[in-house]
C-alpha cells in the first residue's frame, strides 16, 4: 500500500515516532513517504495563529497517518489548521497518532485524538484508530514500539 505519514512536530517527538512505524511499513512492504506539515517561517511562544507553508497532498496515498502533538491539552492548533486547509480525504483511511507531555492520555492526549478523528472524517476519511506516546522517560522506548505495532496493526 502507499502510505503517506503526514506529521506536525514542533520539537521532534511526533516525528521521531512517525520516522520509526514508517520504518516498520516498509520492512512490510509498503511504500511510505513522511511528509512533514511546516509553517511560514519560525513558531512564536504564546501564538496560536500560525501560517502554514504548502500542504502536503494526500492524493497519491492509500492510507494516511497524521501525527501530532498535544498542546494545550488539546490538538496542535497547527495540525487543527493543517485539517481543514487540506485537500479532500474521501476514501482514504486514515491513522492517529499523537505525542504528548504528560504521562496521562486524559490529559490531552484523548481529546486530541477525538479533535484529529472529526476533522478527518469531515474531509471525508474513514479513521481507523489512532495511538498516544505519552512522553515521559520510564519506559518511553517500550510505549513507543507499542505504539507502532498498534498503528502498524490497523494498515
Ligand atoms: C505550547 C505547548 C503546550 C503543550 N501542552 C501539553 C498538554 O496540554 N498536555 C501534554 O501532555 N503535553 C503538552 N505539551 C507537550 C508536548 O505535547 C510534547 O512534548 C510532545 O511530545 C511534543 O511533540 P513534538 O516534539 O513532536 O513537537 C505541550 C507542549 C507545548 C510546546
């Protein structure tokens, strides 16, 4: 399958994850490409509006992975913005994935699954499920690669 993973990471995080499931998709045989959604020159503390360089397309890809992390207890605002700017996702099947901070998916990390989930489904995807890597150091090497084998799980 052509898999497109689509990630937001301000600090390397969500990226580092997304560099290690595209890893395991293409031990699978799958083709995978990692698009990383940029902004308009450098994030400001504190700001919220952001402008967001050209979007990848999700064209070419039978299924999509969006990553992203939590701020705010929340969804990234970048990768709010990013899902309603993008082109349509009608018949594709799309994969959640979000890092964040604290070590408790009730503390962000739920809800911005929930957020990325609905504004996929209105561009017309089908989501399939999604995983949290909560960032905190004891066993984060475990929560990681379990994380990837349940993405992996749902191709
Ligand atoms: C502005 C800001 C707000 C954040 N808010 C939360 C939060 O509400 N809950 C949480 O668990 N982590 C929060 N974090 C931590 C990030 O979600 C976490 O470090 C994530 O793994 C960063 O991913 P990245 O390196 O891909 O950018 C916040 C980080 C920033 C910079």
């Amino acid at each position: 399958m052509r898999i497109g993973i689509l990630v937001y990471s301000h600090t390397g995080n969500t990226l580092s994850v997304a560099t290690k499931l595209g890893e395991k998709l293409r031990a699978a045989g799958h083709s995978v490409t990692i698009e990383p959604i940029k902004l308009v020159g450098e994030r400001k503390q504190g700001v919220r509006d952001v402008e967001l360089a050209p979007l990848p397309n999700p064209g070419p890809y039978d299924v999509l992975v969006i990553g992203s992390p939590v701020e705010a207890f929340s969804l990234s605002p970048v990768a709010v913005k990013a899902l309603q700017q993008i082109a349509s996702l009608e018949k594709k099947s799309v994969l959640c994935l979000v890092t964040q901070g604290l070590p408790l998916p009730w503390l962000g990390g739920n809800r911005a699954i929930r957020q990325m989930k609905a504004l996929c489904e209105a561009k017309g995807a089908t989501v399939r499920g999604g995983a949290i890597v909560n960032w905190v150091a004891k066993s984060l090497d475990r929560r990681i690669a379990d994380a990837v084998d349940k993405l992996a799980a749902l191709v």
